[in-house]
C-alpha cells in the first residue's frame, strides 16, 4: 500500500516549479500594469499546481497500465511499482483535474466565460499527454503541450486574468517560461531514454537522439535568457532576469557533458530551481519598473 510519501513522490515535487513560475511571472507583469489582484493571483496559481499535479498522476496511470514504467530511474511510480491499485491512482489525478476545474470556473465567471475554452483544453491536453489509446506523449509532441500550456496560456492567462489583458511583457515572458519548461521535460526524458526506446514510448529525446536533444536543452535554455533582455530595452530593470544565468551553468554544463541515467535527477532539479528563480527575478524587475 502506498504511503504518503509514495504518494508525495509520485506528484513529483521537481516538476511544480514549472506550475509555479508561470503564475510569479504573470504576476510581476500584472502589477507592471498596475493591476495585482492577489486572490486571482492565488488562484491562478490553483489551477496551474493542480493541473501539474494532475498529469503527473496521469502519466503514471496511464504509463504503469502500459507496462512503461516497469524499470524506471527516479521519482516513485505508483502504478508500476505496485504500490498503489491503478484505478486509484486514476482518480486522484482527475480529483486534481476538478480542483483545477473549479478554481478555473471561479477566475472565468470574474474575467470573462470565454477562459473556460483554454481551461478545458488544458484538462484534456494533460489527460492525452499519455491517456487514451494514442497518446501524443509518445509521438514526440510532449515539449509542444508543455509550451503551450505551461508557458503561454499560463502566463498571459495570469496576467490577463488580473489586468483584463495581456501586453508584451507577458507574451515574451510567456516565452522564455514555455522553454524553461520544455528543458524540464527534456531533461526528464533524457534520463528515460534507454526504458522509453525499449518499451515503444517515443518522445522527442527518443526520435531525435540524445546529442540532438542535449543541444536542444542548451537553445532553450540560451532562448529563454533573451526574454528580459526583449524586454529590458523599455524595461530595464527586467534586465535582473539575466542574473538567472548563475542558475543555468550547473544544469547546462551537466547535459553538455553527458550526463546520464541518476545524474539527471539533478539536473531535473536545476532547471526547476532555474525556472522558479528565474520567474521570480524577471517578477522583481516588472514590481521595480511600477515603483519607479
């Protein structure tokens, strides 16, 4: 039977940095704008966590029916390992796909009914992830999901939803966000490349090799720092996102010198922790150019 922190585990806690930095970046542009309003703000980032959580959940559903998460390194696998019955397991990441749904229902009927069209999109997107019977996860179009949905939507979607629209800042930023967060998921399927080429899930990192993908991570990582930099020649302060570069070296020197296998658990964790600080300072400089 599956503890708590099985259960904990099996959540990920590594990924909730890309649920969180889209929402502090939405933000920082919102009170840019002059228009913070911090319950929206806090159920943004509701939605953005629960809909994180819920996918996590799904994958391993859906990847310990298929047999995919058999031999696995890192986090626990609920449905793989056995220590959870899959149903269960089923129930829990449509129990957080609801959280996400009526948090989502209360920032639609106070900004506008139209916001539930991308909510429901995105509840659906994270359920085919690796759900149904041709999961797009395993056609090389995870990174796509992971753009749009963490990284577009969410952004503006935050911004939008405390300033009644969104502006340059939130779409550069969305950007930079949207491309921190597929390294994430790159640097998670880097490590899963020997298990997920054996068991037919083919992911970016399958179809394109390991050097390709490692190159991959280090554009998205080299394009991300140039939001600020967009938006620092009117907002200078927001230069302060580019301190985030300390960040980045440990993660990009691993994946550029083949890390593999444990190793990139680690660098799972540095794109997170790079993620979050970078939203966070990107945050500040938009707070700062209000004061100023």
């Amino acid at each position: 039977m599956a503890t708590a922190a099985d259960w904990i585990s099996a959540a990920r806690p590594r990924t909730l940095p890309a649920a969180i930095a889209p929402v502090i970046a939405g933000t920082g542009v919102a009170i840019a704008l002059n228009s913070f309003v911090w319950w929206k703000a806090l159920l943004a980032l509701v939605v953005s966590l629960a809909l994180q959580v819920g996918v996590n959940y799904a994958n391993d559903y859906s990847d310990g029916i298929r047999g995919t998460d058999a031999d696995r390194v890192g986090p626990m696998r609920l449905v793989g390992s056995g220590a959870a019955e899959p149903g269960v397991v089923k129930r829990a990441a449509f129990a957080a796909f609801g959280v996400a749904g009526l948090a989502g229902l209360v920032l639609a009927a106070t900004s506008g009914w139209w916001l539930v069209i991308p909510g429901v999109l995105a509840v659906v997107a994270a359920w085919f992830y690796t759900g149904g019977p041709k999961p797009y996860g395993y056609s090389g179009w995870g990174e796509v999901f992971v753009f749009v949905f963490f990284g577009l939507f969410a952004v503006n979607g935050t911004t939008y939803v405390q300033a009644g629209r969104i502006s340059y800042g939130s779409v550069a930023l969305s950007i930079g966000i949207g491309l921190l967060a597929c390294a994430l998921l790159i640097a998670n399927n880097l490590r899963d490349v020997p298990t997920d080429a054996a068991t037919g899930k083919r992911t970016l990192a399958v179809i394109l090799g390991e050097q390709m993908n490692r190159r991959i991570y280090l554009l998205m990582v080299g394009g991300a720092l140039l939001a600020p930099v967009v938006i620092g020649l009117r907002r200078p302060w927001v230069l302060l996102g580019l301190l985030s570069i300390v960040l980045a070296i440990p993660p990009a020197k691993a994946v550029w010198n083949g890390a593999r296998g444990p190793k990139l658990i680690g660098v799972l964790a540095a794109t997170g922790r790079l993620e979050f600080g970078y939203a966070v300072l990107c945050a500040v400089g938009m707070a700062l150019e209000r004061a100023t």
